[in-house]
C-alpha cells in the first residue's frame, strides 16, 4: 500500500501575535480554557472544523484574518497577557515543591499510549487516556515527572462503519510537522538518536520527538527516519497494530531505547536523572533490563544490580483480563537478546524474569507482566476491587501466602479535571460560586438555584445533540458521496430526551449489546409515551477483533431501525474530542461489564465530574464512590451458573432499573419543570465526587504511597557506591540457599481459660529450625483472626514472636547446625468473641524488604 507523504508548512506569524506561537507549542492550550478561547476567537468556525488544534489553525487561518488581529491591540494584548501567564504556570512553586523531606528529583513515567488532546492522536482508549491526565495533573501539582512513550505515524486508526454495519478502519498518516512536537537536538543541532543491536548484526535507530505538556516533557521515539532499512520503519507504523515480533520491536524500543533517551536528554538538558521509573502497563517493563545493563556497567553483577533497579521501579496493573497482558514466545525473546543489545546481561538471567513459574503458567512463554512485578518493588492496581483482584491473580508468584498478602497495592484512577469539566459548568462554579474549579465549589449553595444547575445541563445535552448530528452527517456523506443527506439525521435526538451514553472500547467483557438482550423491552424504553430515553453509543474494537466488530454492527442495525434511529445511535471514531461534549451531554452514564474485569473505568468519573449520574454494575471505581444517592448500582449476577443466563438476569435488572428509577425520576418535574430530586444527586454528585475522582488526587496518592518510597529505597541501595545493594544481593542468595531447610517444628500454646473467653491470653512458644540463618535474618510470628471455613482465616492479624535466647551460641554465631530449633516466644489478646484461628509462620526479614512477602519465601506451621 502506497500512502501519500504530506507536510505542514508552518505558518509565519505576524511579529504582534509571536506569543499564539509560544501558547501553540505547549499542550497547556488543551485544557486551559483561556487559552482555547484565545485561539478560538481567531477563526471559530475553523477552530471547531479543524479538531480545536493550534498549531492547524494558525497554518490554515487566511493570513489576511492574521494581519487583522495583528493590528487589534487587545487582542494583542490579551495573546501576550496569556503568554506571561504560561510562563508563570510554568515556573512558579507548585504543590510538589511545598513538600517537606526527601523526595526524588526526576520520576520517569513510561508508556505505550498517551492520550493528551485530539490534535494528537496517540491513544487507543482507557490506558492512553489515564496517561495523558497522568501528566497534565503532574504539571498542575509540579511532580517533576518526564513522560517517555514511542510517535506511531498513523496514531491507533480510523473508524468508519460500512453500509452494513461493519467496522472498517484506515490509517491516515500524521504528519509530526504539523504536530505540536520538535526533534530533541544536541547544541551542535544534529537530532539525538537512539539505538539497539539486533540479531543478525541489524541495528534499530530512532529519533526522539518531545512535546510540552504544560511544565512536563514527553518524549516519543520515532523509527521512521532513514537511517533505517523498510521494514524497520515500520517499527512505529501504529499503536498495537501487529502481533509477536513487530510488538516485540516495539516493546524494546519503548523500554530500552525509552531509558536510552530519557538518559541522553536528562544529560543533553542538565536536568537530574530519573531515580524513579513507573510503568504505565507491562508494556514498557524492558527498561527495567536496560538500567540493569546500564548498572552491570558500573560495576555490579546482576543479582546487585537487579536489587536497585527493583527499588526504583513502579509497575502499575491494568487489566485482570488476558488478552491485555503481552505473552511472547520465550524463543523469539532469546533471539532478540542473544546479541549486544544489553552488554553484561546474561539471557538465562532475563529469561528468568518472565517466566511463568506458577502452577497453570506455560514454559514456552515470556510475559512481560510477571517480569514487571519481578522488576518493581512498587505495584499496584487501579480501584480497590482491582488490586484486590491483582493479588488473587499474582497470587501463584507468591506461593505460601494468603492473596491478602500479596505485595501489590491499588490506587483508585482518577481524570484531569480541568481536561473533563464543560467550560459551560466551570463558568458556573466561578461565576455564581466563586471556586477557582469545580472541585472546590459549594455545590449545595443557594447561589445557584435548582434552575440554573438544570439550565446548564440543559446546554449541555443540546450541544451534544448538535455535536452528534454533524458527525453522522459527515459519517452518511463519508458514505454517500455527493448525495442529499436524509432529513431525519437532522432529528436525530432531543435535547429534552434523558440522555444515556455508552462509549468504550469493544472488548467482550464490556458488552456493549446486553441492552439488546431484549429488543423489545429496550424498544419500549425509548419510545415511551411519556417518558422516553436516548441511548448514544461509541467505541472502536481491535481490529483484529471480529467478535467486537460482529458486537458493533448488532448495534448499528438496530440503530438503523426507521421508528428507532432518532433515539439511538453509534457515532464512528470514538475520540476525546467526541469525548467531551458526550460526557457533559449525556444525563446517564452506562456500565455494564462483566464484573471483575473492569479495573478501573474512567469514562464514568468524567462524566460524574459533569453532574452526570452513574448506572453501573459494581466493578472498577464504582463500588468505592456509589453511594445510593449519586447514580445507580446494577445487581450483578456474579453467581450465575451460565454466561447467558447472567446476562439475561443482569439485563433485566438494567431496564427494570430505567423504567422504574431512571426514568421516573428524570421526568419528574416542578411547576418549572425542574426535575429537582434529580437535580439534587447532581449536586451531591458534584460536591462529593469531584474532589475524590480528581487526576490531582491520584497523582498525589502516586507521589506519596509509591514514588517517594520508591525514591528512598533506590538511594538507600544507591549510595557509598552501591554498598546496601551488594549486601542485600548477598544476604539474599544466603536466605534462598537455606531457606529449604527453615521449619517450624513444633508450637506449644497455653494461658487460655478451659472455655476461652475475650481478654484471655494465648501463649504460644514455637521451636523453628533455621538452618544456619539468624534470627535476625527472620521474623517469626504467628497470624491470627476469625477462622470461617476450612483453613482460612480472615480479619488477620499478625504479632511478631521473639527470639528467647534458650541456645546461646547458637544466635551468638548462627554457625551452630541446621538441626538445632531456635525458640521464639510471645503472648496474644484474645480480643474478639467467636471462631478464632491461628498459625505460626517464618518469613525472611530485612530493612530493604517492603513487605513480608516479597521474596516470596515462608515456612508455616505443619
Ligand atoms: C475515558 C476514555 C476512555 C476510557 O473509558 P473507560 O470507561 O475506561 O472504558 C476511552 N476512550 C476515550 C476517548 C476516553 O476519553
């Protein structure tokens, strides 16, 4: 396939207006809403046509309309004022800087996707998205983060849909001239590049784009450059385009070459080094092998080396469904590293890493989510019922434990508020509540009526509706070439209508058609006499994903249904830019996956930051927030013997839901047809959740839970030229070689009453072989807490034993042998009535250890 090579001339400013040059080149513009409307008043109509992208604007504005504002003082003046007050955000002390202590100096955030602005389209759905808020809410708060992700010259793709109802995808190539981005140059001017050895002698380059993203860089590598051969090229074509190999290329060039050139632009810029890494999703999970080589290179084995590279290192979980998880050929992953790609690292070593070691793991597999929680000390999951489900699924890489002790933790997402809240509402909290945002307004104040609120979602919705219409206009002329649009596309929707959207990506376990579980309830829903309901739907599915195409067109036909198209509809291309007049626009906003699959799900929290109410089963973030006044929780059939009977009864419960609760109360109306108990749960909904879903929220819980730790345990092993991770190297290779011997060998217990009664005592004496570690190599304790069924316990607690010196030259020296048990003893309350349970258990101990757990190493009573 042929595709045409285009490039953008940039436009030559007239002298007055170079600040809308400087405003244009830094991605602040997409979510400070001065600075769009600055751009805006340029050429409105051309401004919405063209995506609300700057940098298009200005090439494509007549330069005629240019020479005008240039002779407009205050617009001139109002282009320079904006200016100062970018460079202000930018330089000024921010949250970060306020914090006392120590905290690392540069936080490098890695990611396949970034989702910042339409105008960039760098993204495919959720994990893109998070990162793009990631970053804009790191400038806001001043986390001095960089963001390292790869340029695909064709984005993700297009979607159209056929006459049919298929989905069809193209692949328009962008042009990074035309893009808010510049080449990272070296003093000289000659473009910085990166490169990796491949097999058979083959090197892979690429050149390193930056974009501003307020007060944070993000850098892009970019194979597409001619030092490389073809097919190398197409390295970068699109984001999870190819399988196998081609993802594979990828993966290095985003882990290794991404560690590569954060290292080279922190040198070439003097900024400090990243002490920490975060990895956004296993994806990147290779810069971890690239910073061990690099450490190799100073001096340290492996085993050392790996000890600081885990320390600084976050791996951030995504997804509890396969399918989003890279699993590669450990055969084709040895060929890749069986060169001089990483100097000193030995490949056994590496392949160790992603190897699936649990029971039900394949040996011929490398997976690259098993390697990154073996490459970072700092995990998490996404919602609280993600990390929940996290440590279940890893649970196999720590065998011996409970799931509850599973070292991987959660941080609930959140979106970027100044990204995700309609300007129409922000004017609201501003202007009547006098709140800098959203977050901060009293929502609950007189000073703004019921009718007001009502009004502004009214706006809303009906921009949205107008919004809708253009595109499936533009969609039928897409189609129809030359023809006369249909005058019913021109009715489709009532700004009056509740609103219901449904927008993600196709996979299975979002089920996109169980609304459609039975037609014609659903079709009663939206042609209610009284109270009638629009449903808009989008989403784009893989497009290797037949089964989501097959999902999508059962909608589209539907759809197309003469009586019904005017009250629901799939408008093509999901993007953010549709994204945020639908959020806003919509009055309800639909969840319905399979739950526990959804990790998190954002789209809700946006459109919760509108005054939208949530309809949702309890999956991702849901559960957290729902609380009985801010939407609706969907009864999930969670112990439905068969997929299709939980879908019957999930989608049952979905329309009952809309006929009886929804609906009524939508249409419950004052004499000012105000419908104010709905009314009410916007406000509730606004004052309790805006806060709390909050990017700022969740970039601070990053900051404090897991980058300083980070930061700290990395500087801990760092320092004195590696001394802490040389010893803790070693002491571990002296816990694995004996731990096979480490047992507990006996357990007395007394001190309770004949019937145990609350405020007894229980104290437990356990003998426990060591094998020739130290006491102090170990913590013995015992874990307690209501016994329920079989062997399990729950609400545990642990207690730590103490050593009792019974074998004085045994602890003196730890040389005494193997054989000879060590006595630790120690005391617990018996404080609360009912079932109680207890087992003594040995774990390896150490200052450099987060969590008991980690090595997973545990010897537990017999
Ligand atoms: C927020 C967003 C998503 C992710 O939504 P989920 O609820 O997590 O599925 C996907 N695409 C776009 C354009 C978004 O804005």
């Amino acid at each position: 396939m042929k595709a045409i090579r285009k490039f953008t001339v940039r436009a030559v400013l007239p002298e007055p207006l170079v600040a809308l040059e400087e405003l244009a080149g830094n991605l602040r513009w997409s979510w400070h809403e001065p600075t769009r409307q600055l751009f805006e008043q340029i050429a409105p109509e051309l401004w919405r046509s063209i995506g609300t992208d700057p940098v298009a604007l200005l090439g494509a504005v007549d330069p005629a309309r240019l020479d005008e504002l240039a002779r407009d003082q205050d617009y001139v003046n109002a282009a320079n004022a904006m200016r100062d007050d970018l460079r202000d955000y930018l330089e000024q002390p921010r949250w970060y800087q306020s914090l006392e202590g120590e905290k690392p100096a540069a936080i490098a955030y890695f990611s396949p996707e970034f989702g910042i602005a339409a105008a960039l389209p760098q993204y495919s759905g959720g994990l893109g998205i998070l990162a793009g808020d990631h970053l804009k809410s790191a400038s806001d708060l001043g986390v001095p983060l960089v963001g390292v992700g790869l340029f695909y010259r064709a984005g993700y793709f297009a979607q159209s849909i056929s006459p049919d109802g298929w989905q069809m995808e193209s692949y328009p190539l962008l042009d990074p001239d035309g893009l808010p981005l510049s080449v990272l140059r070296r003093a000289d001017g000659s473009a910085v590049q990166v490169s990796l050895a491949l097999p058979d002698g083959r090197t892979l380059h690429a050149r390193v784009w930056q974009a501003l993203v307020g007060r944070i860089r993000l850098l892009m590598l970019d194979a597409d450059i001619p030092e490389n051969p073809d097919d190398l090229r197409l390295v970068t074509d699109r984001l999870y385009g190819g399988g196998g190999e081609h993802r594979l290329l990828q993966e290095l060039l985003l882990g290794i070459g991404g560690a590569r050139a954060v290292k080279l632009w922190s040198e070439l810029k003097g900024y400090p080094e990243p002490e920490v890494f975060h990895t956004n999703e296993g994806h990147a999970g290779f810069l971890g092998l690239e910073r061990i080589s690099s450490l190799i290179g100073e001096g340290l084995s492996f085993q050392e080396a790996l000890q600081v590279a885990r320390a600084g290192t976050v791996f951030t979980t995504h997804t509890p469904v396969g399918a989003g998880i890279d699993r590669f050929d450990r055969g084709l992953v040895r060929r890749y590293f069986g060169t001089d790609l990483l100097p000193g690292v030995n490949v056994d070593d590496l392949l160790a890493l992603g190897a699936e070691t649990y029971a039900g793991g394949s040996p011929d597999v490398f997976n690259m989510a098993i390697m990154g929680l073996r490459l970072g000390q700092h995990a998490n999951g996404v919602s609280t019922l993600h990390g929940e489900v996290s440590r279940k699924m890893f649970s196999g890489l720590w065998p011996g434990f409970d799931p509850s002790d599973v070292p991987i933790g959660s941080i609930t997402n959140g979106v970027h508020a100044p990204t995700w809240t309609d300007p129409a509402l922000l004017a609201l909290a501003q202007n009547r509540l006098g709140a800098a945002d959203t977050s901060t307004a009293d929502w609950n104040s007189p000073a703004v009526t019921d009718e007001d609120l009502w009004s502004v979602r009214g706006q809303m919705r009906l921009q949205f509706v107008e919004d809708a219409r253009r595109r499936l206009l533009a969609a039928w002329q897409e189609q129809n070439p030359g023809g006369i649009a249909p005058a019913w596309i021109n009715g489709v929707f009532d700004p009056k209508v509740l609103t219901i959207g449904f927008a993600r990506r196709v996979p299975t376990y979002k089920r996109l058609t169980l609304m459609l579980h039975d037609p014609e309830r659903l079709r009663a829903l939206l042609l209610h006499p009284t109270r009638p309901i629009q449903i808009v739907i989008a989403g784009k599915s893989h497009p290797a994903d037949e089964e989501g195409k097959r999902l999508i067109q059962k909608i589209v036909q539907f759809a197309a249904t003469p009586e019904l198209r005017q009250r629901i509809a799939f408008l093509p291309d999901y993007n953010i830019a549709m994204a945020q007049l639908m959020y806003p626009g919509t009055d309800v906003w639909l969840n319905n996956p399979l739950r526990p699959l959804e990790a998190c799900g954002t789209s809700g929290m946006k459109a919760a930051l509108n005054g939208v109410l949530n309809l949702s089963i309890l999956d991702g973030w849901w559960p957290e927030y729902y609380d009985g006044k801010n939407g609706w929780a969907i009864p999930s059939a969670d112990a439905a013997g068969d997929s299709a009977e939980r879908d019957r009864m999930e989608s049952e419960a979905l329309y009952d839901l809309i006929e009886h609760h929804v609906a009524p109360r939508f249409y419950e109306r004052d004499a000012d047809e105000v419908p104010t108990r709905w009314v009410a749960s916007i406000r509730h909904t606004l004052a309790t959740l805006s806060p709390e879903l909050s990017a700022d929220r969740m970039v601070r819980e990053y900051v404090q839970k897991l980058y300083r730790p980070a930061g700290h345990y990395e500087n801990l092993l760092s320092t004195n030229n590696f001394r802490a991770a040389r010893e803790l190297a070693a002491w571990k290779g002296r816990i694995f070689a004996a731990w096979h011997g480490v047992a507990v060998t006996h357990v007395e217990s007394g001190g309770v009453s004949a019937v145990p009664e609350v405020g007894d005592d229980l104290h437990l004496r356990a003998h426990v072989q060591l094998n020739g570690l130290l006491p102090g190599d170990v913590t013995v304790e015992v874990v307690y807490g209501r016994s329920t069924s079989g062997d399990d316990l729950s609400e545990t607690n642990t207690q730590a034993l103490q050593p009792e010196m019974e074998n004085p030259a045994d602890d003196a020296t730890g040389s005494a042998d193997g054989g000879v048990p060590t006595l630790f003893t120690g005391t617990v309350e018996l404080d609360r009535a009912g079932a109680f349970g207890y087992t003594v258990r040995v774990v390896p101990r150490n200052d450099l250890l987060i969590s008991p757990a980690e090595m997973g190493l545990v010897a537990v009573a017999s």
